[in-house]
C-alpha cells in the first residue's frame, strides 16, 4: 500500500502543524505542511493528497471567533478543495481544536440535521429547513443560515483552560476512532464548548453516532448530563469533545491527539507501572493510514 499523502493546512497563527504532520508520518502518511495562501494562488494542489488536516493553534489570531476568517477564507477561495476532500467519498479529513472550530464554521460536522425549531426562528412556518438545505452539494450557502445545528463558543468559565483530560469513545461511525474506547489526552481551548441548537437536533446527532467523542471520568463512563468542571472542562452539550459527519469521515476534536503520540509525554510517565510503547493519540493517526489499506 502506497502510503496517504496528507495536507497539513497552515495560516497566519497555526502553531501545532509541525506536530501534526510529525503524528501522521510516524502512524505511516506522507505529510506535507502547505500555507492557506499557497493553495490560494494554486488551487489544483489539493489533488496530490487523501487527507485534509487543520492542526490547533490560533489561525488570524482568533479575530473574530476562534477559526471564523479561516473557515471564511476556505470557504470563499478553497471551495473546490472542501469538495474534493468531503463529497468524494474516498478522502479524509481531521480538524485538531482550532480545526474542529474552523470545520465548525464551514459547517460540514452538522450537516443533514433539521429540527421544526428552525422555521419559527426564520419567521417562515412553510419553510421548514431539510436535511439537503444543510447538505453540501455545491448550492447551498450554510452561511445563510441564522441558527446552526450546533456550534462551538466560550467555556463556561469564560477563560482559556489548558489541562488533561479524560475521553471516551461513543458508538459511531468514525474512521478516526476505531478500535478506540477510551483516551487520556490535553485540551487547551478558550472557546470550545459544543452547544446544540435543541434538544432534538441534539438527539439527531446522538443517535447518529455522531458525537463520536466525550469527556468523561477515568472510569470511561459515558454520561448524558453535562458532567462539573473539571471532568468537562468547557461546559460543553452532552459532555461532547469531537464530532464526526455522518459518513465518519470527517472528524473534529477539541483535544489534542498529537501531543500525545508518545508514551513519555503522558504527565506521569515516570509513576506508572506499565509503560505501553505509544502514547493514546498515536492511534488515531494509525486509524486514518490503514483506513487507505
């Protein structure tokens, strides 16, 4: 098998795409790190890779909101590039905390919900939003929607919060996570709360496998009451910490598997009995290389 080649997307304030890449090379991709502006003025470029990825970090300085001009920029001069990677089916893509914002923005972790709550707030009761209004298929313009099915905003606490914490895997469809039931890995996020617009496009999400990630204790138990700080460390909907569209194909979290891809980079390495040979994100990365096989 040849091995995936991965876009690794830069802009103006990515800070986490050396290693990124570096995560995806040891799981056995080709990674290459291309600037936003690159892709820009050679849109073609794109079509040399398998997996898209938006690493963390505060691309345009989280202006606005965290991932807004990057998601805009995308989606204004990139638009056949989010094609290629989402509708054709035989492409990955992973967005990693300020990616999960940016692939938040674009829309493309929500798309297919709909929830009767949306023609009253567009002020139109024969007009109820269809799953294919929210669809990507090169018309609709998810912009003009007022209210998403869901989105990311503020930790509760109204701060950056920086810690480890611990994750469980949900039933879901997600390439990234197979074969993964939980995980132990950092976040470090200002505005990463996952709020739905309702209780029932929640639910749409729920039990489409969608909420493929979630915040937990170190017992791995998957709770649906939103669990106190510091277990939940933003608040977040249905303790919710990554999202994956309905095909599993595309993944955003807000923690971080690249930080932790080696054993000694978990906080206690040196009190732990058993020491296993990687550390818990280096998985993921394996996930996306044999899901190519």
């Amino acid at each position: 098998m040849a091995a995936p080649r991965v876009l690794v997307l830069r802009a103006p304030g990515t800070n986490c795409d050396v290693e990124t890449a570096h995560a995806f090379e040891l799981a056995g991709a080709t990674a290459e790190r291309i600037h936003v502006g690159r892709l820009s003025e050679n849109p073609a470029l794109h079509k040399r890779y398998q997996i898209l990825c938006i690493p963390g970090g505060f691309s345009y300085g989280d202006d606005i909101a965290a991932g807004r001009i990057l998601a805009t920029r995308m989606r204004h001069h990139l638009d056949d590039m989010i094609h290629h990677f989402v509708d054709s089916g035989d492409n990955l893509v992973l967005g990693i905390c300020n990616g999960m914002q940016v692939l938040m923005r674009l829309g493309v972790l929500t798309t297919g919900i709909q929830t009767p709550q949306m023609a009253s707030v567009r002020g139109d009761e024969d007009s109820v939003a269809s799953p294919s209004d929210q669809s990507w298929d090169g018309e609709s313009d998810w912009s003009s929607f007022d209210v998403p099915p869901a989105t990311l905003t503020w930790n509760n606490h109204g701060r950056f919060e920086d810690r480890w914490v611990h994750l469980a895997v949900d039933k879901t469809p997600c390439v990234f996570l197979k074969d993964i039931d939980q995980m132990f890995l950092p976040m470090a996020h200002a505005e990463g709360k996952f709020v739905a617009r309702d209780a029932d496009a929640l639910e749409q999400l729920r039990a489409a496998g969608r909420l493929a990630l979630r915040y937990c204790d170190s017992s791995g138990q998957i709770e649906s009451e939103t669990l106190p700080f510091p277990t939940n460390p933003n608040g977040g909907d249905a303790n919710v910490a990554g999202v994956c569209d309905a095909s599993g194909r595309v993944f955003g979290l807000m923690p971080h598997p690249e930080r932790h891809i080696d054993a000694t980079q978990h906080p206690f390495w040196t009190r732990r009995k058993t020491q296993p040979e990687h550390g818990d994100g280096l998985q993921m990365f394996r996930n996306a290389v044999q899901w190519f096989a």
